[in-house]
C-alpha cells in the first residue's frame, strides 16, 4: 500500500514558461522562453533546462498531493520558488538573488 502512495505522487511534466529576468539588479529586462522537463525523485524537483542541455540546482517538495506541488529551496545567494497546479498544469517559477548583484527570474507557463 504504501509503494502505491508514493507511486501516485509522482509525476514529471514538460513545461514552457515564457520568462522575464534581470542579470543584476540595475540590468534592464529581458524576455525568453525556456521548456523544462520537470519530475521528482522522491521529495526532490528536478528541473532539466531543454535549452541549454543542463538541470537547474534541486528543490525540496514540501507539498505534492493531486492537487499542486510546491517546491523551494535558499542557498547562500539566492531563493528558488516553484509552484505548480495539477489541476490546470499552470506553472511558476522563480529565483532570486540577494548577492551583491542581484537579478533574477521569474516565469509562468504551461506544463503537458
């Protein structure tokens, strides 16, 4: 039974998000559109970036149920959010760095 529990819970989605981000704080606004595969191993979000071959840093799951997940995670420089709904597949993202520069991203999307 519990295998079935943990087996429901899992998912992995591929999303586009259209994104704005700032390389620092004082940068101007630019715009692009990045597809994630995004998935979970166990209570871990996994993000591979599909642009740039590349997997984004891990995020902790604290909550995954048939409903959303929400995942998050802050370093030394900067916080990472992560929402999605699976009920709709809207999806949002977002870094922030609190570093000496600054910057970060944020985007909104659709998953399949």
């Amino acid at each position: 039974m519990w295998c079935n529990v943990g087996f429901a819970k899992n998912f992995n989605y591929t999303c586009l998000l259209e994104v704005q981000y700032k390389t620092a704080d004082n940068s101007k606004w630019y715009n692009k559109k990045i597809k994630f595969n995004i998935f979970n191993s166990g209570n871990i979000l996994k993000m591979f970036d599909k642009d740039i071959d590349l997997y984004r840093d891990d995020l902790k799951i604290f909550v995954n149920n048939s409903n959303e997940v929400l995942a998050s995670k802050t370093f030394t420089n900067k916080f990472n959010g992560f929402v999605l709904n699976k009920n709709t597949l809207h999806v949002k993202y977002s870094n922030m760095y609190f570093d000496d520069e600054g910057g970060g991203e944020y985007g909104i999307g659709q998953c399949y």
